[in-house]
C-alpha cells in the first residue's frame, strides 16, 4: 500500500471506525443484550455504534486508541508509517506528519510500539532440531557522569525464521543460559560465539557449537551468527540514526517494533494489515 492507497481506503474518521467495528465484531455482530443479528447503526455524537434496543458498541474500546482524543486517522496514519519504513519512525517525525503536540506524537509512537510487540507475540523458538543462533547485544552510552550505561539485550534468531530479544540484568553464564532455555525449545541446536555466557547451554539439554571471532573464526559449516548479528546492526541503526538514544526503561518497545518488522521482512506487504487485524476481539 502507498500513500495514495492509504488515503483512498481511509479517507476520514468515519471510514476508518467503520474498519474498526468491523475487524473486532465482524460484518454482523450479535446483541449482547436483546440477541438480535448484524442491526446495528452508527451513533452520530460519538464514535460509537447502537442497536435498536439501545445497547452501545465502542469500537476503539481496549485498543490504542482508547480515550484519545487524537482522530483516529491519525492514529491509522501514524500505523501505516510505522510499517512502511525500514528504520522507524521518530516522535518528532510523528509531530511533523500529524500536525499534533510533541507530546501527543510520543504518546501515539509507544502505544503503537507496544502494540506491535503485542502482535508479533513471543512463542517459543526451534525445536525440532532447528538451529537457533544466540548472540549478547549492548545498547545505549554513557549517564551523566561518564560511565558505561549500556542495557544487555540477549538476541536470539531461528535460521530463517523468526527473531525473539530479551533484557538480561547481567552477562553471567547463569542468567543468559537460563534465558535462552526459556526461549528456545530445548530439542534445538544453538549456535554462538566463544563467550563464556554460554557455555552452560548444554547442560540445558541442547546441542551447542561455536565459533571463535577472537581468532577470526565466523564460520564453520552451519555455525555462525551472522543472523543475529545483521539483526543487531539494523536495529542499532535505527535506534542511533532515527531516535538518537532509547532509554533502558522504554527499550523493550523499541524491541518489539524491530522484532515485529523483522519477523515479517519477507512479507513486507503484510505488516500493515497484519496490525489493522489484529486489535483484541471483545
């Protein structure tokens, strides 16, 4: 979909309720009150749909848009955006585009992070005998005084299939070992570097291999991590040329949105609709 596309699908507010209404509640929704099939019509005083028997339907009830007071064109817009980029999309860039506050753009960026994380989901990855390859990433610079202020962030990416990160407290063999079980299906083969953080992976059960980058060794046979690590230098891409910096705090949404991209990077075409029909079904 370009933008002319866009626009000619959701020309107004009106036109993307009625999408809304439609995606959560389908083309003939059931009174929850009198029983009655698919009679309901649109409220002109509010964003809100009525059967005859005076029950209300709430479209954006449970999703971003809930209680916003932002058109939710905008809000369909800012989505489109989001997927029709490669590196993301910055608040002020929401700013420009929309024509709202600062604030409001910010507010709109999260909750639409969020979403797609909520989206894309985090099902466990391999088993089977898959190859999985796990790779240790730090984002972020230095505080206010000069010290290294870095978030460790655990990556891990089926051969061809899906990537799945996770915010570890520290690097210990523990810590990242016990994540990577949490993650992976343990009939899986793990590929990695030489980092000592994962050297207890076996005694989770999988099949580890290696490879040593300290003595320019990156790949051997279907050993390497060259996936993750391709991962790592888009997504600090986007992070340090699109947003300039992340805070710890707010960085697992970020996650989300490049994992939601990621994931779908071969069927780019789909990850606008995927987001415009996947709101939670009442």
């Amino acid at each position: 979909m370009n933008i002319q596309d866009f626009f000619k699908q959701f020309p107004d507010d009106d036109a993307c309720l009625d999408h809304l209404f439609h995606s959560r509640y389908g083309s003939e929704p059931v009174c929850e009150r009198c029983g009655v099939i698919g009679d309901f019509k649109r409220l002109s005083n509010m964003p809100a749909y009525t059967c005859n028997c005076g029950h209300h339907i709430h479209p954006m009830a449970g999703t971003p848009f809930e209680r916003s007071r932002t058109p939710l064109q905008k809000w369909y817009y800012a989505m489109f955006l989001f997927t029709t980029t490669r590196n993301g999309v910055s608040a002020k860039e929401i700013q420009r585009q929309l024509g709202v506050t600062y604030k409001t753009a910010w507010r709109i960026a999260f909750k639409i992070r969020e979403y797609m994380g909520q989206v894309d989901g985090n099902d466990r990855l391999g088993g089977g005998g898959a190859l999985v390859e796990a790779d240790k990433a730090y984002i972020g610079g230095k505080d206010k005084k000069g010290a290294e202020d870095k978030t460790i962030v655990l990556g891990m990416v089926e051969r061809n299939g899906k990537v799945m990160t996770k915010i570890v407290r520290n690097r210990s063999g523990i810590v990242v070992s016990g994540s990577v079980a949490d993650a992976v299906k343990r009939d899986s083969w793990i590929a990695t570097d030489e980092g000592p953080a994962f050297l207890k992976l076996s005694d989770h059960g999988f099949k580890h291999t290696s490879v040593n980058h300290r003595k320019g060794e990156y790949v051997r046979g279907s050993t390497h991590t060259n996936t993750i690590e391709g991962f790592w230098s888009w997504l600090k891409r986007g992070i340090y040329g699109t947003h300039v910096w992340v805070s710890p705090k707010h960085l697992p949404t970020y996650l989300g949105e490049f994992e939601f991209r990621f994931n779908l990077r071969k069927r780019g075409e789909l990850m606008f609709p995927i987001l415009l029909a996947s709101f939670p079904k009442p």
